[in-house]
C-alpha cells in the first residue's frame, strides 16, 4: 500500500494549534512541519506513535478510535481486552472484576489478550529454535516499531519475527472458539479491541503482514475507563471463561516478552527516542549476538500508552499487584498452542515505506540529493526548530521539495537583513553626499544674503 494513502489514528484540529515547537521536536519520523504559525502533519511520514499526542500542551493533536457504539454492528460482541487495561483503576487487583464489568457492558465474551500473547511467545520461542534467522530476531508486537522500521530502518526488515501480534491472534482464536462453542458463522461475530495505543487503530485499518485485520474495531481505554470502573465495584458473577496466566498478563511490561520467549540473550528496550538508537546500533550489527530484542514505542511499554488514563509508573506498579492476585500462574497449553508458530504467521511479507526517499529519475533524485547537501553545509546546523522544520536537513529536503524557503531559517534571514541593512547605509550615505553637494550651493548663497 502507498505510504500517502495509510490511514491514520493521529490527527490535527488546527485551530487548537498555537505553533510551539513540542510535537515539532518530539517527532521521531521527521512528520510535523510549522507553517503560518500552525503545525501540519505529513501523513506519509506519520507511524502514529502518538509521541506528539502526548506532548501536546493545547490539546492539538488528537488519536481517533471508533466509538463504543461500534459493537453494535454485530449480533455476538466478542471484547479482546489488553493486558495494560487492568492495570488502570485504583483499588481493584483483581482482574477478573474488570472481565466481569465488561461482560456487564455489553460483550458476549471476553477474550484476554494476554491469553493470546502466551501463544504468541510459543510461537516465537518455537520458530527460534526451529529456524534459522537474522539475529537479532525484532519482536512485531507494536505496530509504531514496525512502522518505524519500514520507514527509516528497512535494511532491518528480514530480523523482524513474521508472527502477528497478539491482539490478531486474539481476536481470531476468540471467534473461533466462539463460533464453535455457540454454532454461530464467524461472520456475525465482532472482535473489539480495547486498546492504550494509538498505532494498533491504524494498523487494524492498515495492516502489516496480512491483507485483512481480524479485529473489527479498537476502542480507546480512556473511552470506556468511567463507564468499566462504575461497572466493576458492583457485584461480580464468577466467570466461567479460560482465564490468561502472568506469562501473557506480564507482557503489558517491559521485558515481559522476551522473558517469556525464554531465550539466553535477550534486549528490551521502550521510548520512542530508544528504540531509534538501538536500530541504529542493531543496523551497525552491534547487537549480532543478542537473540532477540522487545521494541516499545511508548515508555513503560503499553502501559504508557496514549489512550490510557493511569500514568505509566503507577500502573506498572499496579501491574504487579494483578499478577499476585492471578490465581493460574502458568501456561495452559491446550490445543491452540498445536504448531501456533505456523497458524500464526504473516501471511504478506512487510515492504519497506519509502516516504522519506527522493522522487524522480536516477539523475533527478542526484540532483536532488547534491542540492541539499549543499544546502544543508549552509545552514548554521543547530536544528533548533525555528524555521518550522525539524532539523536542519528537513530544512534543506523542504527547500529542494518546494515546501520551504532558506529565508525560512532564522539566521538566514538575520544574516539577509543585516546585509540588506549594510547595503541601504551605504547607499543613504552615497545619496546624501552626491545630492547634498548640489544643495550646498544655494544654501551658501542664502546665507550670505542673510548676512548682507
């Protein structure tokens, strides 16, 4: 799929939009751009990390998710809750109170999917044993790495696992198992992910890896968080549902995945900023003998994520407090564990999204390329932000790509004015001597007869 025709979560109301430089900064794509005092989003750009969301302080940037009345488009409602949801309400550690509440709302059925992630870690931990692959092996678990990835680390792509993440595996082992257990067609069941992240709305509309999602729709934690927490303090109906382990449940946490592959060496690393730096390094095959890295866009992992209400230290403190409260603590491998790591697969291989590239012929984009390398060696390179380009190099791209000017570079303009300034001196001090000559004359003249 074209980069420019990807649906986004993260969107712009402009007219909340002052034309600070946070989201400008934050960026890890290079996405936002100032012009006339009101930020622009380059949709090609975009992974929906929802890095600008979250430091938006005039509530500019937004992350769309459907509404809760999306359930209602099928006739069996089948909730796929992340591990990251239990961990947002105060004074309840017991997860199956949040289960309870959730069937209250509305759903036929609750999926975990953390149930879904222990598969996946089979899955993984089999194919890395079984198979030989690029190390070190990237987890696909979240879809802003993932677009990141393609993006600007696309040499990377064959160390990327072709498992899909668990909230696909959830919402198809959850159908299934419905469908089976009911003696209702697949086609009346809905899958709805409740979700802390911006990117998995996006890449349910936009897959990666598969030609269609599974889920069929995502709903913001933050959506539903009011309506769950009133839910879960009244009475509960014990649950008759096969519930996650810690395994699975312990995956809303940095480290938990590549814990639970259980391989000898192993990285996880979570911040958008991060997990630049160690793509970097990984493309300098610093990291050959890890086996296998965790990628986080947000700090603290999913329970960070932008959609969620609880901050990300409290609620990975309060994660804590689940996992002792969970009464199965290990893996209960029944039959959709038998040969997950090929059930599971990517079915599409990932492409690279070649937004960032120069277009045109071989020699145009040479041209283009020597142009900004150029442009860019004039430039002061304080990548200060000030022209309303991220850097100075966005700044020269913008410039060869027609959205910019180099007097849109403060310095430029400064040097520009005090030239100009120079240039008007000198000419008014040429004028006046060459006029004022003439003008002398008379003025003399003037005087003398005065004097008479």
């Amino acid at each position: 799929m074209d980069a420019a025709t990807l649906y986004h979560s993260v969107r712009l109301e402009q007219d909340k939009c002052k034309g600070c430089t946070n989201c400008l900064k934050r960026c890890p794509t290079e996405a936002i751009r100032i012009r006339n005092n009101r930020a622009t989003i380059i949709r090609q750009n975009c992974i929906d990390c929802g890095e600008c969301v979250r430091v938006c302080q005039n509530h500019a940037k937004v992350a769309v998710t459907d509404p809760v009345s999306v359930i209602d488009k099928f006739e069996y409602k089948i909730a796929l809750p992340a591990p990251a949801l239990y961990a947002q309400f105060p004074q309840i550690h017991n997860a199956a109170q949040i289960i309870a509440a959730l069937y209250k709302m509305g759903f036929d059925d609750v999926f975990e999917v953390a149930r879904a992630a222990e598969v996946v870690t089979y899955a993984i931990s089999r194919t890395l044993i079984n198979e030989d692959r690029p190390r070190p092996v990237i987890s696909s678990a979240c879809p802003a790495v993932l677009r990141l990835i393609q993006q600007k680390y696309p040499s990377l792509l064959d160390n990327v696992i072709d498992i899909v993440s668990p909230m696909e595996a959830a919402a198809r082992i959850g159908k299934e198992e419905f469908a089976k257990k009911h003696g209702v067609p697949i086609e009346k069941i809905g899958a709805f992910f409740i979700s802390p992240c911006a990117a998995k709305y996006s890449v349910v509309k936009n897959p990666i890896g598969m030609e269609k999602s599974n889920v069929d729709g995502v709903i913001a934690i933050r959506d539903i968080f009011t309506q769950l927490q009133s839910l879960a303090k009244g009475e509960m109906t014990p649950l008759d549902i096969e519930r996650a382990s810690t395994v699975g449940i312990r995956w809303a946490i940095p480290t938990g995945e590549s814990e639970a592959v259980g391989m000898r060496h192993t990285l996880c690393v979570d911040g958008i900023e991060n997990v630049k730096h160690a793509l970097e390094q990984i493309e300098d095959s610093r990291f050959d003998r890890l086996d296998f890295v965790e990628l986080l866009a947000c700090t603290n992992g999913c329970l960070g994520g932008p959609l969620t209400v609880e901050n990300g230290f409290v609620a990975k403190s309060r994660i804590n407090a689940i996992l002792r409260h969970t009464v199965d603590k290990q893996i209960q491998k029944t039959e959709i564990f038998d040969k997950a790591h090929q059930k599971f697969r990517m079915t599409e291989e990932v492409e690279p999204n070649e937004a960032l590239q120069l277009t045109g012929t071989m020699a145009e984009r040479l041209e283009k390329a020597a142009r900004i390398e150029e442009i860019e060696a004039s430039l002061p390179g304080l990548d200060c932000g000030s022209c309303g380009s991220p850097s100075c190099r966005a700044l020269a791209m913008d410039i060869v790509n027609g959205y910019a000017h180099e007097m849109n570079c403060i310095f430029k303009l400064n040097e520009r004015i005090s030239t100009l300034a120079g240039e008007m001196v000198a000419l008014g001090a040429s004028t006046r001597f060459s006029v004022g000559g003439n003008r002398e004359e008379p003025n003399e003249k003037l005087d003398n007869h005065a004097g008479k």
